[in-house]
C-alpha cells in the first residue's frame, strides 16, 4: 500500500516532536517536510533530542518555504495568530491541513476576537473547519479539508460533559472546572515564568478572570451537547513535564444514572476509559498515551465530582491529531496510536 506524504509545521516544538515520534512509528503515514520559524535551516537532530539518523539528518525548512508536491497532509504546530495566514496558504497549495492552533477553532470570527483579542484574517475559513474532538466528530472528517485540533483543557472537560449535557442531568448554571496541567502545556518558547525556579515545587493559577479556552469549551459544550452552559474555569501548571488534570464539580439531578450515561457513550471507544467504582484517574496513567481516563465520585443525589486524565502533548495535541487524520484517511482510528503509558 502507497505511503501519505505528510509535513510537519512547527516541528521544532514539543507538540510538533510529539507528532515526528508518532508519525515516524506509523505504518501509513510518511514524514517528507519538517519545518520551523527561529530554527529554520538547522539540522532536526540540531533541534531536537534523541531523533534516530535519518531523522536527525533532515533539515528544517522555513515555515514559509513551499511543500513538496508530493505531500497530501500538513499538520500545523505553530502559536495561534501565526498558524491561520500558514494553514490558508497550505490549502491553497491543495493539501489537507490539521491545524492544532486555536485559529480554527471557533465557528465566528467575533468569538475568536474575545477569546485571544485580533481580528480573525480568514473568517471564511471559520465555517469550512471541523472541529476534531475525534469521537464527537467523526463522522465529519473523511470530507474535511481543514480539522481544527482542539485545546488540551477543552479535550479533557468535554469528553466527560458532553453526554451528561446532552442526556440534560447537569444544573449548566453551575459546572466548575479545576483544571493542571504540566509544564509542556505552555510550550519550548523561553518565558521567565516557566523557569525551573518559579515553576519546581510550586502550583498556582493562572489565565484568570476568564482564560481563553472558556470560549472554547462554551461553544463546544454548546454545539455537541445542545444546551447553552457557563462554565467556571480555573488553569494552573504543576511542576512535571507533561499530563494534565480536570476536576469537575457539578449538580444535577439523578447523578446515580451519570456512570451509565457516560459507559453507554463511550463503551466502544478505544481511547476513552470510564475506570470503576472508587477508583480516579491519575496523570501517570495517562502519559504517554493518548487515553482519556475519566473516573466519578458520587456526593449524592444532586452532587458528583468527576476527574479526567489526558497527556496534553497526546490526546490534548499530537495524538488527537494523528488519530483525525487516521479518521480523513479511511485507516484505522487506533493505527500508530499507543493506548498504554510509559510508566513509570
Ligand atoms: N503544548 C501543548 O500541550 C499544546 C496542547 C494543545 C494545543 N497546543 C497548541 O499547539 C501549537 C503548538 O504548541 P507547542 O506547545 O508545540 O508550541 P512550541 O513548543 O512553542 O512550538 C512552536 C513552534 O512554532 C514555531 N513558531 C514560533 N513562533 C512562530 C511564528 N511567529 N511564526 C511561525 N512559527 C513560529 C516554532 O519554531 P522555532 O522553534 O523554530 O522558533 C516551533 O516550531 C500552539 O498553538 C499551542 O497552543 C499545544
């Protein structure tokens, strides 16, 4: 079977090294263009640790340097503002493009301008995009040309909310997200605050009064779940390297009917874990992988905590990223996609 020539843009960060480990492993998919912005024209092995030779040999082109014609699929790992004039060149060179940025994830262009404050330039490309929440989306993506690659917060609240928004149990006045996430969250960029110093053996919180995935998650909640919600979202960064968890405290009604709600929903998904009675999910279950591990706590019969586990740079990023595109290319949604952590 014929190899898919992909590219990668914004390889030298850690979602894009995520996506050269994923790709390199996978049976199908074929890497024939790295590129990066202040690294360009470096050597990958330059760049990044630990690539085998033929890996460590390619050279990073500019992200503005034209792809090889052969290529068929880009993914795009570049900071929101900058990816969107990269992801509207790319298709019009003809390639589909998974852009794992925020510049295609909002349906208007007005919701874009609140959520991260300039102007959306190709608001006519909003609309054309699918949102790749992979099992929420699925059907979409065979036909999608562009596929917005959701935010790793969002990914971790909303495979739990969705279907109890949509089975209509939740009191959507009141849902509470405290969310941690691992330092790679914020990506390989040098910032003071992300220094060894201000970061080991601290946690705080950031992004408030109202962080900009707020939006997303609103708008997602919204569409898929069918009820217009607010949510109260709190981010903070752990010291570790990758992971992230979300708490959800919520009310409701009949919260004994949650665990069912959510094992109906999700009792055929290869990388959403639903864990039994009495047992939460960790981070340490999850890195790695590119599983969602979702476990409940039942406070009674109008209160529950419920506690997610992604790995940021998989589900939250690169591996939801390989797993649409498995899903455009008719494979199968698992294929080069590892299910089990790297534990300890
Ligand atoms: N990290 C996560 O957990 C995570 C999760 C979900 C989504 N995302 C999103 O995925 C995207 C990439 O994140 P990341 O964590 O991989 O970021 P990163 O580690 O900072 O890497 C950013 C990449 O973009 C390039 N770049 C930087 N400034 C640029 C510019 N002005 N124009 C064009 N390219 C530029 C960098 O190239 P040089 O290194 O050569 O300068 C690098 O290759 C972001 O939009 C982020 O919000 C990240």
């Amino acid at each position: 079977m014929s190899s898919i020539h992909v590219a990668i843009l914004g390889a030298s960060g850690y979602t894009g090294s995520e996506l050269i480990r994923l790709i390199d492993g996978h049976p199908r998919f074929r890497l024939v263009h790295l590129a990066a912005h202040s690294h360009a024209g470096r050597q990958a092995g330059d760049v990044l640790p630990g690539l085998h030779e033929k890996l460590a040999g390619m050279r990073l082109s500019h992200i503005d340097d034209p792809l090889p014609e052969n290529c068929m699929l880009v993914f795009a790992a570049l900071p929101h503002g900058a990816a969107a004039n990269t992801v509207a060149r790319v298709l019009d060179a003809g390639c589909r493009v998974i852009d794992l940025s925020a510049d295609f994830r909002h349906q208007s262009p007005e919701t874009y301008q609140q959520a991260y404050g300039i102007e959306h330039p190709y608001p006519q490309l909003l609309r054309a995009a699918v949102y790749g929440l992979t099992e929420w989306s699925r059907e979409r993506l065979p036909e999608a040309r562009l596929v917005a690659n959701p935010g790793c917060y969002p990914t971790s609240m909303l495979l739990p909310l969705l279907p109890l928004i949509r089975a209509g149990v939740l009191d959507e006045t009141s849902i509470i997200v405290d969310a941690k996430s691992g330092a790679s969250g914020a990506g390989r960029g040098a910032k003071t605050e992300l220094l060894f110093c201000e970061i080991n053996e601290a946690c705080r919180a950031y992004g408030l009064p109202r962080h900009r995935h707020s939006w997303e998650m609103e708008e997602w909640l919204e569409h898929f779940g069918g009820h217009a919600v607010r949510v109260r979202f709190v981010p903070h960064i752990l010291p570790m390297n990758r992971g992230m968890l979300t708490t959800l405290h919520l009310s409701g009604r009949n919260t004994a009917s949650w665990r069912h709600i959510l094992e109906e929903q999700y009792a055929n998904e290869p990388f959403v874990r639903l864990l039994p009675d009495g047992r939460l999910p960790s981070t340490a279950s999850v890195a790695g992988s590119n599983r969602c591990d979702i476990g409940l706590s039942t406070l009674g019969a109008d209160e529950c905590v419920i506690v997610s586990c992604i790995d940021n740079l998989l589900k939250g990023a690169a591996g939801q990223a390989v797993q649409n595109a498995n899903v455009m290319f008719g494979l199968d949604e698992t294929t080069g996609l590892p299910e089990l952590p790297s534990w300890p």
